[in-house]
C-alpha cells in the first residue's frame, strides 16, 4: 500500500526547511551538465557551479493567442536534446498529477507548439517523444494517440477507450499497488507502440457518499477489487503507426484466478517484449520474450516464493514509469531476487541462462542509484551493519565481489544522490536524526566535494539537540531485537515517571525507526511533546520492510494484525522496564496501516495500551484492495481465517481505554465502509469511544479550509485529556 506513508512525508516537508535537489533536474547526454527550472526558465548549469546559461526562456513559452507563458509543471527532452517536452496546467488522477495540457518547444526555430489541440484543455497523459525525434504519443480519454511533431498530424491508434477499458494507463489497484501508472511504450525504432488493457468492467464499484456539495446527496462511484475479487485481466498490444491496427500478445492467464502483468518494456532489438507476469497470489514470478510478428512467448526466467514475491520499484523506481537495465549487449539485464535469503541483483540473460549474483554478501540492496553502462558498475543503497540507515555503494559487474563504499563511513545517517548518466557526478544530500538535511555536489567514485564541503561542514559544527531521538534496540521475550528510537522530556528527571507515547506502522510498507533528520517529529501534535513532558517512542517489528533479510520482512505472510502486533506489545513490555516509564498513562497511535495497528493494540492488549488514535485504519482486512492484501495474507477462497484473525474488528470487543478514530469519508484508499464496520462491532459490545469524521476528506485527511489545524487541535486536546503530560 504505497500511498500509506506518503502523507507524513509531506506534511514534514511542510513544516521543515529541508535541502532538496534542483526541480525537474535532467542530464545532458554527455553528463557533464544539467537541466532545470529558474525563475520560470530552463538553464544549463554544471555541476557544483552557480553560473547558469538560460536555455529556454519562459519570454518564449507564450502560446499562440495568449499574453502570459505557460507554467512549466514537468519538462523532458527528446533524443538530440534539441526538443522540449513541456507539461502544463495539470490536474489530479487519484494521487498524482498526471493528466494536462503539452507542449513542443523547438531549440532551433524558437516556436511552441501545442500537442492535442482538438483536445479537451488539461486532457492529455504521459506524452512522450519517439526515439527517432518525429512523433509525440499521448494518452486521452484512455486512447492512444500519436501527433506528427513536423505537421501536427494526429493518428488515433485505439478506439475502443472507455472509463472501463483502459490503454495506455491503468485502473486504481494497479497504481496504488503496482505504481503501474504510464502504460505505453515506443519501439526503439519508433515504428510501434506497446501498451497495457485493462479491462475494469467486471470490476464492482465502491460507492462514496458526497453529502455536501449539493442539495441532495451523490454517489461517487470508485472501481475498487476487495480481497477475494478477481483482478482485471490485462492484455498487452502493440499497434503499428502504419495502419493502426493491433496485435495481441499471447500472454498466460488463470482462468478462474486472473493474473499480474506489472512490467513491460521493449528489447532493444524492437522485435521483443519482455514482460513480467505474476500469479494471483503473487508468489510465482516469470519473465516472458514475446516476439511481436507471430505472439511466440517464452519463460526466461521463473522465481517462487512461498510467501509473496516484491516487485521491482521497491528498489529501482525508474521502473514505474518506464524503464529495464540492459547491459550494452542488448542481451542481458540486471535484476532482483532473494534466493539466498537477501535481496542482491543479478545479470539475466535473455537467452534463460543462469542468474550472476553481482552484489554478493549478508546484506540487502536496498535500492539502485545509479546504473553505469560504460564502466559496468551498478551503483546501489545498503546499510549492512545498521538497518536504520542509509549508505550509497559500488560495484563492477565484469568482477564480482565485495561492493565499495562510496559514502563516507565517518557520515552516519542517510545518503541520498542523483548521479550524472557516466557516474562522474553527484548531488549529495544526507540528513541524520540531529542534522537537517545539507547536500553539495560530488565527484564519484572518490566522492569529492565540488566547492564547499557542506556535509562535512555541517557535521562539524552540528551541536546534538537535547530533545532529538536516541536509537536503541528492544529484544522480547522471544529473543526478538528491534531497532527503536525515544525522544525523552526536556529537562529529564530519571526519579519521575513519565507518560509514554507510541508512534506505530507496523506493516511491509513502513519503517520508522530511520536515521534521518524528522525521525520522532510527531507532525500532529501542537506543541512539544518533549517540552509538555512526554515519552515517544517506535520501533520496528518483525514484517516492516527493514534491510534485515528475507526472513524477516516475510515472517508476516499471513500474519498481519498478529505477528506485527504482538512484536510491538512485547516490545512494549520491556521498554516498561525503564524506572521512568508511568506505565499508568500509555498512549498509541498511527494513520492507515499504523491506524489499522493502534486499533490490533488497543484491543489484542487492552492492558497494556491505555489510549489510542487511530486514523483511517482498516477494520477488516476483507475490505481492502486485493493486490495488496492478497500479497501479504493469501487468497480468502483459501483460507479466510487468517483475514478475520488479522482484523481489528474480531477484537473490538477486548476494548477498555479511550478510543479517538478518525477517518474521511472520501476515502478512495481505505474507505470510510472500515470506520461503520468498527462503529457497529464497538456499539454491539457496548464499547464507548470517540469518532471524528471528516466530510469528503480522502486518505490524507487534507482537503478543505481548517482541516490540518483542526485535526493537529482534536489529536492534541484528545492526548493532552487522556494521557496528561508531565513527571510525576
């Protein structure tokens, strides 16, 4: 459930100066220099340099009949970097801001051109240039379209596009859960266009109620597959500019169960496919070679699990929108799997030779930085002795071995880069739990400072604040250790007993416990949890996707709401331990998974959690998508068991403390269905408790004047009256 942390990032971002890269940064070809935006201009800088030459300036982005130059959103180059692709006037598809109005700017006759004209205004998707320099193609109104960029010729490839029968992008369940968001790509001899169908029409609809935008009440209808319903089925075609017409891929599917294709991509040859295709329960993964003249397909490559199989964005995010790591020959590519029980990446052969591990070792890769085709090096994210950090690595395919550290080992903390395509330049940034983040630029491999030493130079004269968190880790009763970090009350007094608050996740799609600056920032509360006299704590269970090894990212299969829960009540119970912890005052809380797990707490362990709050939690495991709980609890035809002891639901009537829930009715991720659900188990079993709902609000609960603030004021008031601060 990707989306499920993103909020608590944002709002951060919100509310911390942090130190970001340039916006929209793009490498020349060669990688000696960048593209980015400036005062509503593209310049052209070099790296660690200040001085920048304007390339394209916004006095010539004024289309024809307007007065003002459009509002660059995004903006990519075509091969000869000699045209430029400009987004604009974008708007949202469920999280993002994908749909918009394009544009060509031409470098050397200096003229704009509009894309779509014939278009509805802000209309158009993931526009993108062909390799050969002459067409642009686009989504709109779920066809595909191609448009002569010379003559402003426009060829409709498909026309059978509706809200139900999508091409060329994809339904709610494989963005949320696949990052599956543009679903075509060219041929490299721009001759062809391969593209996803998602056919949604057997998909049943969640029906929102929207009780505020009019007189009478609406339904907002959301194509939504619960656990238990089957997938859309999805065809890949390719469609020749030529004619028009389609050609079917002979993909495998199961009947009765359906099945994933996540991945697709041109072979470099443009005369193949290669695609990965998933079963139901998402623990068979293939690799399939599809010749696109006669729909011959073939296994390359075939990984089982008996738990769940990750896919690839969790670590190679280009992916998402495009993209696969082939080697020079055209032959070979690199990717992921954890057959020796850690996730390393390995050279594949499309010919279905045996896998080369290239990052051997008892670690996990974390996620790919930076693939350097002309030095054959993958440069990559691990931490092999600290699971709460971050560290950038490098490694030569021809002679695999121990990879090189490349980020200074004396910066302890999380490192972050954008590397040039030759790996001969960096944008470092890095941040720890006490340190804002800083970045400079860096020559790698030897990671050089450009200029000023900005990180080192933050590091020395960083003073510790007395109130940021310290890591430690909690072993249970049953010889399980957890990373962990505390934020103790300013002015500490170890002879009193402090109230201890907890902030929990707990699922395959969060950790918490990083070391990186905002780790035990409690974005919620108004005020200082240290200054009113409060303990804050969170640790990271078994299940959470932690660089700890297969075992134990996937010790939760089938056991979300159990193992996760019991890991942190243990946890709990030795952290009690301490001589200042008023074990008599014990809050807990998250949004979304984390609220699904203060709910699991609150009632598994009545006796110990004394006051939750809990934000769009799921109550019943039933009711979410089935990509997402499929993969971590199996399929309920099979077992339904586990789903019902997951949910929160089977033990609302355990509840003894104060109860705070919350949830937007709007909710398109975890529908706000979960919240009557839970109502209706806590009324039957006679349970008081406190429920905010917030009218038409989705899962980030942050639409609409007053929002934020009120929610900061009902979270503070809530905890201040239940779990009062301050020693005793």
């Amino acid at each position: 459930m990707n989306s499920r942390n993103v909020f608590f990032l944002l709002l951060l971002v919100s509310v911390q100066s942090f130190s970001q890269a340039p916006d929209h940064l793009i490498w020349s070809t060669n990688g000696q220099a960048y593209f980015t935006l400036s005062n509503g201009d593209i310049v052209r800088k070099e790296p660690g340099k200040s001085a920048e030459v304007k390339y394209v300036s916004v006095a010539n982005l004024i289309p024809s009949g307007a007065v003002r130059p459009i509002e660059i959103k995004r903006f990519t180059f075509s091969a000869k970097q000699d045209l430029v692709l400009i987004q604009a006037n974008t708007k949202k598809v469920w999280r993002y801001e994908t749909i918009g109005d394009y544009y060509i700017y031409n470098l050397n006759s200096k003229s704009l051109q509009k894309l779509g004209k014939n278009m509805p205004p802000s209309s158009l998707q993931f526009a993108k240039i062909s390799p050969n320099d002459n067409w642009v193609a686009y989504v709109s109104g779920h066809n595909i379209y191609a448009e002569e960029i010379k003559t402003g010729k426009q060829i409709q490839l498909t026309k059978d596009g509706s809200k139900y029968l999508i091409n060329g992008t994809f339904d709610w369940a494989y963005e949320e859960e696949f990052f599956c968001r543009d679903g075509f790509r060219w041929s490299p001899d721009s001759k062809h266009i391969a593209y996803w169908q998602v056919n949604a029409t057997g998909v049943k609809n969640y029906l929102m109620i929207n009780n505020t935008d009019s007189s009478y009440p609406f339904a907002v209808p959301v194509e939504y597959p619960i656990a238990g319903e089957k997938p859309s089925p999805v065809k890949i075609g390719v469609v020749s500019l030529d004619n028009a017409q389609t050609k079917w891929i002979q993909t495998p599917d199961d009947a009765k169960w359906g099945s994933y294709i996540p991945r697709m991509e041109w072979v470099p040859n443009s005369e193949e496919l290669i695609l990965q295709h998933l079963n139901r329960k998402q623990n068979t993964s293939q690799l399939l070679l599809a010749n696109v003249q006669n729909n011959k397909v073939s296994t390359i490559y075939k990984e089982q699990e008996n738990t769940w199989i990750d896919i690839m964005p969790l670590w190679d995010n280009h992916y998402a929108n495009g993209g696969w790591d082939w080697l020079a020959d055209g032959k070979h590519f690199l990717w992921a799997n954890e057959s020796d029980g850690w996730r390393h990446f390995y050279i594949q052969s499309i010919d279905g030779g045996k896998p080369v591990c290239i990052t051997p070792g008892n670690y996990d890769v974390m996620k790919t930085a930076r693939v350097d085709f002309l030095h054959h090096q993958l440069y990559f994210y691990a931490s092999p002795k600290n699971a709460t950090e971050q560290y950038l690595y490098m490694v030569n395919w021809d002679t695999p071995g121990e990879p090189k550290l490349v980020s200074p080992e004396s910066q302890k903390g999380s490192h972050d880069y954008i590397l040039s395509p030759n790996g001969e330049f960096a944008f470092h940034s890095f941040s720890n739990i006490n340190l804002a983040p800083v970045s400079e630029w860096v020559t790698l491999p030897k990671h050089e400072a450009i200029g000023e030493t900005s990180v080192a130079k933050a590091l020395s004269a960083n003073k510790k604040d007395k109130n940021a968190p310290t890591f430690f880790t909690v072993t249970t009763s049953e010889g399980v250790t957890m990373d962990a970090w505390m934020v103790k009350p300013t002015n500490f007094d170890p002879n009193k007993k402090y109230p201890i608050v907890f902030y929990v996740y707990t699922e395959p799609w969060g950790q918490t416990a990083k070391n990186e600056y905002g780790t035990g920032y409690n974005f919620l509360y108004n005020g200082s949890m240290a200054d009113d006299g409060y303990i804050y704590v969170s640790m990271d269970n078994r299940g959470t996707p932690v660089p700890k090894g297969r075992a134990w990212r996937k010790s939760a299969y089938q056991k979300i709401g159990e193992i996760n829960i019991r890991d942190q009540a243990l946890g709990a119970k030795e952290i009690f331990k301490l001589p200042f912890v008023d074990t008599s005052r014990v809050a807990v809380w998250g949004w979304s998974g984390g609220g699904s797990a203060t709910l699991n707490l609150m009632f598994q362990y009545p006796d110990i959690y004394k006051t939750g709050i809990s934000i769009a939690g799921v109550g019943s495991q039933l009711t979410y998508d089935n990509i997402y709980q499929e993969r971590y609890m199996g399929l309920p035809q099979e077992d339904k068991s586990v789903f019902i002891k997951g949910s929160p639901n089977t033990y609302a009537k355990n509840l003894k403390g104060n109860l705070l829930y919350i949830h937007g009715t709007g909710d398109d991720n975890v529908h706000y269905q979960n919240a009557e659900l839970l109502i209706n188990e806590l009324v039957k079993n006679g349970k008081q408790f406190s429920l905010m709902s917030y009218p038409n609000r989705t899962h980030s609960i942050s639409e609409g004047e007053g929002t934020v603030p009120h929610l900061q004021a009902l979270y503070t008031q809530y905890l201040r009256l239940h779990c009062p601060p301050g020693g005793r």
